[in-house]
C-alpha cells in the first residue's frame, strides 16, 4: 500500500511520443518493458496495440501483461521496408488506425525509429497530408539522425488502396 509520500515513476518505453492527441490516442514507442508496465496501464489506457516488427514469440512477460490487461495485440510482420508484401501489410496498419474502434493505441517496432518510423510517415503523408518535408524531419527526429534513404523513398513513394468507413474515421484523417 502507498504510503502518503510514495511517489508513482511512470517511465514510458524507449523513443515513446504522441502521434495524434486529438479526439483519440496514437502513440508509437520501441518494444515496452516491464518497467512500463504502470506507464502503459495508468497513463495510456491502451485498447490496442500494433507491433511492428521482426520478433515472432513475444515476451512471455509482455503477453501475459496484454492478456492481463484485456490489450488487443497485432503483429505486423516487418523487417524492413524491402519486404515481400510490405504494402499490403501497412495497409492492414492503416486500416486499424483508421478505426476508432480501436483507440487509444500504440504502435511499436523493437527500438521505435525506422519500422515505426515508416508507418508513422505514411499516417503523416496519407492521413494528415503533412508535406515530406516534415515527413523526413521526424523520421530524422526519431532515428537519431541515422536515416535509411530507402524508408525515406519507400514513404514517399508508397500509395495506399486503404478503403474506410466514414462513421469509423478518426476526426484527424483528411481524405
């Protein structure tokens, strides 16, 4: 039991940040931890969560705690934006994040900047019409200045065949 003076440590995961705070909650991240367990459960209210990424089992930790937490997990299969059926596999991330049936969520890779970092580019060019630009500045933000140039032109150039439903559209989707 706290104590009147106990203080609650929230630590987010590695490379965590809001991607859209409006109407509903996105947030991206690297693989969370133990640690940020109470962050996850106390501060985000998670209903969903998107792992992007090349790891098949996932932590027996992490998915006892989405069980746990009745937390809706997706995994997305990625190693890199090279891969065979990419396209169809950010096209199944799209249509969740055009769900809001599915919020709050967080979308994850293993250390949160280049599998992420691409499908939070695309949100950011097909979603919100943001130019590349500031599309290639919060890539740069969150890689640690170490930017792939083919994320970067793999974002550019990628052309969604996402249909959507407009009573299920996020108020921040301009399409």
């Amino acid at each position: 039991m706290p104590g009147p003076h106990t203080i609650n440590k929230y630590i987010p995961p590695l490379n965590f940040s809001p991607v859209i705070s409006t109407e509903v909650s996105l947030y991206r991240s690297g693989y969370p931890m133990a640690i940020n367990y109470s962050f996850i459960v106390d501060q985000l209210h998670l209903k969903t969560v998107v792992y992007i990424g090349d790891k098949a089992d996932l932590l027996p930790e992490y998915a006892s705690f989405l069980e746990r937490e009745q937390i809706t997990f997706v995994h997305i299969p990625m190693d890199s934006c090279r891969d065979e059926g990419i396209n169809e596999r950010i096209d199944e991330v799209l249509r969740m994040i055009v769900n809001v049936d599915n919020y709050p969520m967080l979308l994850h890779s293993n250390k949160g900047k280049h599998r992420v970092g691409i499908v939070v580019g695309i949100v950011r060019k097909i979603l919100q019409g943001w130019s590349i630009a500031s599309i290639y500045q919060e890539y740069g933000l969150f890689s640690g200045g170490m930017k792939d140039e083919t994320d970067l032109e793999f974002i550019t150039m990628f052309v969604s065949h996402l249909e959507t439903y407009k009573d299920k559209l996020p108020k921040f989707v301009r399409m």
